[in-house]
C-alpha cells in the first residue's frame, strides 16, 4: 500500500508550483483561470480576487460542458491554477484530475 505522504510526494513531481507573483502574471495575461478548489465551510476567510470556486468533490462536473453543473471559465486551452487550504490535499487529488482532464495546471 502507497502512503498518503507518497502520493503527495508523487503529486507534485508532476505538478508545477507557482509564487505568488508567477500566479498574478499569469491571471494579467488573461490566459489562466484561477480555481478555488477549497469546500464551501472553507471560505470563510475569502478568495483571491478573479478566482472561481469549484469544490475539489465538484472539479469534473464544473469542467465538463456536457453537465448542467459546468463552469464556462474551465475550458482545455485555458491554464488552470489550482489553489487549496491545505497544498497536500489539494496536489494528489486536484492537480492529477486536472491533468486526466486534459488541463495545463
């Protein structure tokens, strides 16, 4: 059995980790869209401004034209930035579906 710390470890060989500048470059360009994938409990203490909320257990469907639940900012061509509370949790799940999903995170 793989441990959690190993997926995580695993997770984030594949993806890319961005400052906080590299993300503000990137969403001034108009290329990127900024995803909170942190659960709606969790937004007490605000998002970061231009990001949409996609809960991590909604990701699919919010990415998927063909549901009813789809977000038209998520699309292919686009960067997708994924931003989480806790990075561990958000690298194994989120950063791997998105890349499954045919993204650029």
């Amino acid at each position: 059995m793989t441990s959690v710390m190993e997926l995580v470890r695993m997770a984030r060989e594949q993806v890319e980790n961005l400052t906080p500048e590299e993300v503000a470059a990137e969403l001034a360009d108009g290329t990127a869209v900024l995803v909170d994938t942190r659960e709606a409990s969790e937004l007490s203490s605000g998002m970061i401004p231009g990001a949409i909320h996609a809960p991590r257990g909604m990701l699919e469907f919010h990415a998927d034209p063909g549901t009813k639940d789809h977000l038209g900012e998520l699309q292919p061509e686009r960067r997708v930035i994924i931003y989480r509370a806790a990075r561990s949790r958000a690298v194994p799940t989120a950063g791997r579906r998105a890349r499954e999903a045919g993204w650029h995170p």
